[in-house]
C-alpha cells in the first residue's frame, strides 16, 4: 500500500490544509501551548515564589492544587459551553480571562493572592481548551484532515511543557513574576489572532432548551472534591481525605441521578456507551498519571540526591520535547500505516519500556544512562497522546464535540493529580530518612507506580486491536485509500 499520493494525482481535499486552515490551527495550538509553558514555568519557579513570599509548604502546595482544582473541576462545565454558547466566543472570552489573570499572579504579594490568581487561570484554561479542541473537530472533516491537525496541536501542547521548563528556569533566574507575565504578552498575541482568523460560528440554536444548572452545579462540586482529595492526599490526614473523596463520590451519584432526569442533561450520559471513547478516556487517564508521576520522580532525583539545579534539570528534560517534533511529522505516516489503536498500544508499551529502563536508577548515574528513559518516553508521548485525543472525538455528533473534549481534558487533569499523589504517597512511605541510600530506595519504589498505569493503560487499549484488510486498524477512521498529506515539519 502506498504511503504518498502519486506525482500526478489530481488535487483532493485531503492532500493539505488551506493556508486559512494552517492559519486557525497555528492561532489554536499557539493557545494550548499557552497552557502547557504556563503550568511548566510555574512548577520550576515554586521554590523562588516560596522565598520571596515567605510561604509554608502548605500554602505553596495550594499554589499548584489551585490551578488544578480550577482547571480539572470546571472543566466539563466548559466543554458543555462551548457547544451551548458557541467555541469561538467562549474561546476568546475565556483566553482574555486567562490574560488578565496570570497578569494578577505576578502582583501578587501574599500568598492568599497568588492562589487566587492561579484558580481562576485554571478555570479560564477549563473553558479555553476544550472550546479550542472542539474548534478544531468541528472545523476540519473527520479523517485525515482532523487528524492531522489534532496530531500537530498535541505535538504543540508537549511542546509547550518541554519549552516550559526551560523558559521558567530562566525567566526565574531573573525574577520569577516574569513566569506569569511572560504569559500575558503571548496571550495578547494569541487573541488578537484569534479575532482575526478564527471565523465567527453561528451562536447554536437553543429554542426550548434549558442550561442543566443542577448538573453543572453537582458535576463541578463533584470533580472539585476528587481532584482536592487526590491532590491533597499526601499532605493531609487519611480521614479528611477518605471524606473529601467520600463527599465527591456521593456528588456524582447525584450528577447522574440529575442527568437521567433532565430532559436537556449537561452531560449526555449515551456518550459514555461507546467503547473507543472509553477506552481512550481510561488509557488517557492512567497514562498522563504515569507520565506526570515519573516526571516528578526524576526531578527529585535530579535535586535532591544529585544537587542538580533547576536549569540543570530542565535541560536534563528537555529531551522529552521531541514529541513535538515527532507528534505532526511521524505519529500521522504511522496512524496512517496502521490505525490510531495500534499506535496508542504501541506508545503506551513504549511508555512501560521507558519506566522500565529507570527503575535501576543508581546514586551516580550519568546523564548517558538516564536518556534512553528519557528520549523512550518521549516517543511514547508523541505515539500516544495525539491519536488518544482522535479517537475521543472520533465519531461524536458536532454539537458534542466540547463535551467530548472536555471529558479527555477532564481525564488527563484528574490521571496527572492521582498519579503525583500516588507516587509521593509510595516514595515518602518507601524512603526512611534522608541519607543518599534511603532517598535512592523511595524513588525505586514509587517509580513502581507509573509502570503499574502505563501497563494497565496499554491493557485496556488492547481491547481496540480490531484489524481488518491490510492490517489496518478499522476504528482508526483512516481508511486505506486516504493518501497520505505532507506535513511540514514543526517550528
């Protein structure tokens, strides 16, 4: 089967994206990279923020547990109001709270401040990204046009992490407000784009539909209370966490009681009866707490046992960047190749190799024996990430599409707080004191957890290793016929 059209074959639809195309995609990918460097600037800047503001280890953990809560919690209620209020109004108006907001947290002089500042940035990025998600699945036909474009937005969102950590350390070594300002002048850049290139949509029509207040109201209070309980987990007593999770558990009996009854639900509870949708949401879940939870662990290593500095370590990091690379110029040839469920089995085992590989991790190991975990990884995230983000929208009605993005956007946020909480809890219960030996057997054990989820993840994604003629994988939604478009290469 040919991989590339032939010299002469007439001009389709399929072969490229229009130059108004490329246009909305970069301004949209400009946006999710917004969100990535932000999160990462702010993790490499903590303990400056700690010394200047005079913070205690609580409230600079609710610097971070702030924007989580904001960002995981409010983020179904955003999906859904991307498909209610339309993707472009919520899109612009949620990016200039973020704007103004991330501007806010470098006044800040108290701590109070800051974590204030950091949860209604973390909301404004729920409303944000899954109504920049929908613009994409909504505006490029489903097939080779969207997925193209989905695989050079994921690249761009690992992108802006990788750039992150980088960028924060230096930001920091000058002076650690300029992480929340340096956000502002590209989201200034970034909405006066979005005005002029992302075309206006037709606010949906809503005649005789009620906006599911109740829903929105349990649902949010619902994934506040888990994620707090995760996130907190660590730095708290086993009763409050066992209640706090108790409380969040009994509100989404509730949401789905409310949902079964509305006779317009915020949360269509049909969507979750498909299997690919699922299957994503659960391999999406555990992979980005693997993924998150090992990062943490290699950060420890790096300054804790090594010494390393924080520049130090984010140039130790950066390698994982070459997702962004690999997601728009090789995940595409092998989605094409194979189907989206080989693809994501196969980056989620790549996943499990790279943990692997770290898990014998020495006191005086050269940076030559930690890269193979660490380039390893980064493919997996390039084979993973994009084609999970397809398959969760692969299929779902258009005026579902927020929805469906704010469910794996909801997933990837909660799977990163359990597995941060999950690997703290086994290191700090795993290291005896803080002789070299003792740090060394708490990262050895908790490095036990991101395996387990990359392991499991790749188990559920099994179950969508159905094939068919040419070995292609038939719920991929690529089908065997599509030439493949060129994609140019990542900047």
């Amino acid at each position: 089967m040919s991989q590339h059209p032939a010299p002469h074959a007439p001009d389709t639809p399929d072969q490229g994206l229009t130059g108004r195309e490329w246009g909305i995609l970069l301004v949209l990918c400009g946006a999710i990279f917004l969100e990535g460097i932000d999160v990462a600037m702010l993790n490499v800047a903590l303990p400056s923020i700690r010394a200047d503001l005079g913070l205690s280890t609580g409230s600079l953990q609710w610097v971070m547990s702030a924007y989580v809560l904001g960002y995981g919690g409010f983020m179904l209620l955003g999906g859904r109001a991307a498909d209610l209020f339309g993707r472009r109004q919520m899109f612009v108006l949620w990016l200039s709270v973020f704007l103004v907001f991330s501007g806010l947290g470098g006044f800040a002089t108290e701590g109070w401040m800051l974590i204030v500042a950091r949860f209604v940035t973390g909301v404004a990025a729920a409303f944000m990204t899954p109504a920049g998600l929908s613009v994409i699945t909504t505006g490029f036909a489903e097939g080779p046009r969207r997925n193209k474009a989905l695989l050079f937005y994921s690249g761009t969102a690992a992108g802006g992490f990788s750039v992150g950590l980088v960028v924060g350390g230096l930001l920091t070594s000058v002076d650690w407000r300029w992480v929340f300002f340096a956000p502002v002048v590209l989201s200034a850049v970034i909405l006066v784009a979005a005005l002029a290139l992302v075309p206006k949509s037709p606010r949906p029509a809503r005649t005789g539909q009620r906006v599911d207040l109740a829903g929105g109201i349990t649902v949010t209070a619902a994934i506040v209370l888990l994620v707090l309980g995760v996130e907190r987990a660590t730095h708290t007593s086993s009763a409050w966490t066992a209640l706090t999770l108790g409380a969040g558990l009994v509100l989404l009996a509730v949401f789905v009681a409310v949902e079964r009854r509305a006779a317009q639900p915020l949360v269509r509870l049909g969507i979750l009866r498909g299997g690919p949708l699922v299957r994503a949401n659960l391999s999406g879940l555990l992979f980005a707490g693997g993924f998150f939870g090992f990062q943490f662990l290699v950060v420890l290593y790096l300054q804790e046992l090594r010494g390393w500095s924080t520049l130090e370590t984010s140039f130790a990091m950066i390698v994982i960047g070459v997702d962004a690379v690999l997601s728009p110029v090789l995940t595409p040839r092998l989605v094409h190749r194979f189907g989206n469920a080989r693809v994501i089995f196969g980056g989620l085992l790549l996943a499990a190799l790279a943990y692997s590989l770290f898990l014998p991790v020495g006191a005086d190991w050269t940076y030559a024996m930690m890269f193979p975990s660490l380039i390893v990884l980064g493919i997996a995230f390039s084979l993973a990430y994009g084609p999970l983000t397809i398959v969760a929208t692969e299929g779902v009605a258009e005026e579902e599409q927020g929805l469906a993005g704010a469910l794996l956007y909801t997933s990837f946020q909660f799977g990163a707080a359990l597995g941060l909480s999950a690997v703290t809890a086994v290191n700090v219960a795993a290291t005896s004191s803080q002789a070299p030996g003792a740090l060394l057997d708490g990262y050895r054990a908790a490095l036990w957890v991101p395996l387990a989820a990359a392991l499991l993840a790749a188990l559920i994604s099994a179950f969508g290793l159905r094939t068919g003629k040419g070995g292609v994988t038939v719920a991929a939604g690529v089908p065997a016929e599509v030439p493949l478009p060129e994609v140019p290469a990542a900047r």
